[in-house]
C-alpha cells in the first residue's frame, strides 16, 4: 500500500482515546516505580489497560489481525509484543523500547499530584507523561488503528512494550530477557526504532557512562597541628586533579564528535563530596569524591575503568609526589608509618551508543521527520540509555527517537508540552513510505489534544 493511502487508511490520532488511555496509565505510575528493594514495578497493571485497547483486534478474540504476545519471567512483571502481519516475508520493522516502568516521585515535591494524569494549557503533566507512559499510549494507539483499520502492508509491524527500563538491579525481567530467549529474533530482519527520546528528532548517539567513588583515608588531628595530619580533603583535591589530567590526556576529544554532534567530549568529574563529619578545627580521617565519566566513542568502559585504577594503583605507590597544599602540608608521616591511601570503586556502568547512519532505518526516520515537523537536526547528547548497545552487539539496528520535550523531562513535576506538536505535525510522521516495496514507522508523541493527532501520524510517515 501507497504512503498515502496508509495515511489515509489510518487516520488522525483519536485525541480522545489517547488521553483516555494515558490517564489509565498515568493512574498507575505509583506502582510501576523501579527503585529495588524497596520499589518493585508491577508492569502488568499497565499491560492490562493495553490489552484492553488491543485485544478486541487480536487473532485471540478473531476481532482483528493483531498478534498478542503477553510474557512475563516475573510475577506482576510482563512485556508485551504486539505484531500486525504483513504481507511479503522477511519484511520487518519494529518499535522497542517503550518501557512501562518509571523512576520514583516524592508528591511534596511536586507542584501538583504526579500519580493522576492533569491537563493544564497545552501541557500533559504526570509521572510517566515523558518516560515512557505517554509512549505506550501511543504506539498503543497506532497498533490499534492498525488492527481496526487492517491496511495492507508489505513489512510486518511490531510493537514490543517492555517491563524493567529504569533499574537494571533485578535482571532478566525485560527486553535482556526476551532476547536471550530469542522472542526478537526476527527483528533483526528490519530497523528497530527505540522510542524513548525527546525533542521529535532523531537521537543518534548517546554517551558511555561510569559512576565511580574515590575513597580518601588520611589521619585525624587537630587543626592548629596540621603537620601531625594527613588531609584528606587536600589529598582528594590533588588526587583528582592528577586523575583528571591523565584522563584527559588518554582520551582526547574524538574526530566523529562533530559529525554525530556531541555537544561535549568524553569527561571525568567530581559531582559529590562527603566526609564524616567533626569540628571545623579538625581535620578528618577520610573523605570520600564521587562523580561519574562520561564516554563518548570509546566503547570499552570496562577498559576506562581498568585505567582509572591503574592511574589510583600508581597515585598510591608514588604519593609522596603529588602536590601539596602549604609548608606543612604532606601525605606521608615517616616516623608513623603512615600513608595516605586512595580506593576507587565503580557501580553499574553503560556502554555509548552510536546509531548506524548508513542504515535504512536511518534515513527512512530522517525523510519522515522532515516531512512532518518540516526540517531534521539528528542529534547526540551524553545522557546514556540502558539495553541499547547490547541489542546493537546481538545484531539489532537500532535507531532512536522520542516524542517528549527534553525540558519536561528533568527533574521533578515532569509534563509534556503539545503546542510544538500542533506546530510542527509530530503525529503525522509515523507512518511513512520507506521504498515502494517497504515501509517503516514510528510515533512523534506529544501531549494536549490538537497536536496528538500530529503526533501519531508520525507512525504514518515511516511507512
């Protein structure tokens, strides 16, 4: 089938319906929080509202074509893959990466109730609007109309809504599992788009990234004797800085930076400091700097990390070198045996992503955007994304988009702004000719009512 005639076949997005539904899952967002032990999402609490839109147009009820695959390798904790049959073989596409949990919401902290869906102006505001719950209902959405309307297509289409996005400490829950099981095989046969991004353009790149903890000891003494001390605080300053400069001189800005637009290089940097506390004329026994690394094209955050220990291992043989902060100022005490000592740690690490601009994939989401918000800027930020460098290494071509506005999408009180959309069209981009013989699709996702109806025609301009 034409472009055209997909678009025609499907439609503008039911404004009504969609709201309908988000508010279902937005009433959830309190129990599908993911923060182990204490917050264990139920993802099939939104699986529910979603099959209640689907399954009347399934082979299960013979309503409709769709294909509903309900999984789940926890209880209360499912995905669901959802496929509309084409009709030439070997012919695929799919969106991943709409994820049914959230990150956590303290109410007090929220200028309005983050559990309940709420409208004010253009803006859709809640728990989940941005991530990922308004993406859910959207593709629900067009994975619907698919089902109603059942236009004849050459790929097979399939949505894959997944459980366990936002904390990776309980594993083999969402798509890591469904993948070793071989559920999504198949669609390596075609572009998998990830929608769980911002901003209506491609997202191209994102960056590595390594919490990492330096562990400082030194020795307690008063102030006004400070060289009976080993200052802490003096030695994480110099420290750092050491590790710092090493870091940088090893990992030079890269030459693909520019051509996937990174605003940043790679960088290293402190962002907490602690200690355990004591009188301001006492110097401490220990400190402790935390901060993360950001990668961008390098892909081996387990080799960055071997060097941030390599550069600690000779800091701590050669301590006596680093710069000191005074006359008095040391970090060795002879005549007590006595050194200072550093410890790096690292907690969960992500690898980078660098999407494929050769695919077809790629340029097929590059035309859709620009007919429909009328110009595309692929871009890279180096925020990081969970699961996608794995799909890439298991053969997947995954390319990335999103439908939030970035600025809805930090911090507290997170809405999703419409107006853009209404704007710019960004529901008529998801469906889309790719060649004669192919199509792709993909949601522009934005929140209020006019500009929805822009947002899910996006699915219609992959095609």
């Amino acid at each position: 089938m034409a472009a055209a005639g997909v678009k025609q076949a499907l439609g503008d997005l039911d404004k009504d319906s969609f709201v309908t539904l988000l508010s279902k899952l937005i009433g959830e967002s309190k129990y599908v929080q993911n923060n182990p032990p204490d917050l264990i999402p139920e993802e099939d609490r939104i699986v529910r509202h979603v099959l209640d839109v689907l399954r009347p147009f399934s082979t299960a009820t013979g309503g409709g074509p769709l294909v509903i695959n309900h999984v789940a390798y926890k209880p209360n904790r499912g995905n669901l893959i959802v496929e509309y049959p084409g009709t030439q073989p070997g012919k695929i596409l799919s969106f991943v990466g709409m994820h049914m949990d959230v990150v956590t919401a303290i109410p007090s902290e929220w200028d309005f109730d983050p559990f309940t869906l709420s409208i004010d102006g253009d803006k859709l505001r809640g728990r989940g609007t941005t991530d990922c719950l308004g993406h859910v209902a959207l593709v629900a959405e067009l994975m619907r109309r698919l089902g109603e309307t059942k236009p004849q297509l050459k790929s097979t289409v399939v949505a894959v809504f997944i459980a366990s996005e936002e904390n990776s400490s309980i594993p083999g829950v969402g798509v890591d599992a469904l993948v070793k099981d071989k559920l999504l095989d198949k669609l390596k046969q075609g572009p998998l788009f990830w929608i769980d991004t911002a901003d209506k353009q491609p997202c191209i790149g994102t960056g590595g990234m390594i919490p990492w903890k330096l562990h400082v000891s030194g020795k307690l003494f008063h102030s006004g004797l400070a060289h009976k001390a080993i200052n802490p605080l003096e030695l994480a300053m110099e420290a750092l800085k050491e590790i710092q400069s090493r870091f940088y001189r090893e990992f030079p800005p890269h030459q693909n930076e520019k051509v996937y637009g990174f605003a940043t290089p790679s960088t290293m940097k402190p962002t907490q400091w602690s200690y355990p506390g004591g009188g301001i004329n006492q110097i401490p026994a220990e400190c402790t700097v935390c901060g993360d690394v950001r990668l961008v094209f390098i892909s081996g955050v387990t080799d960055v990390m071997k060097k941030l220990q390599e550069y600690v291992e000779d800091l701590n043989a050669n301590i006596e070198k680093l710069d000191v902060r005074g006359p008095v100022s040391k970090y060795v005490l002879p005549d007590e045996n006595l050194r200072g000592r550093l410890t790096i740690s690292f907690d969960e690490a992500m690898s980078g992503v660098a999407c494929n601009l050769d695919s077809r994939g790629f340029h097929v989401l590059c035309k859709a955007t620009e007919e429909v918000v009328g110009h595309v800027k692929p871009y890279s930020i180096t925020g990081s994304l969970p699961l996608i460098r794995e799909l890439q290494e298991e053969g997947f071509d995954v390319q990335t988009s999103g439908y939030a506005q970035l600025l809805g999408r930090c911090g507290d009180s997170w809405f999703e702004v419409a107006a853009p959309y209404k704007r710019h069209g960004g529901g008529e981009s998801l469906v889309r000719r790719l060649k004669t013989d192919d199509l792709a699709k993909r949601p522009s996702f934005c929140i209020k009512h006019l500009p929805l109806a822009k947002s899910y025609n996006y699915c219609k301009a992959l095609y």
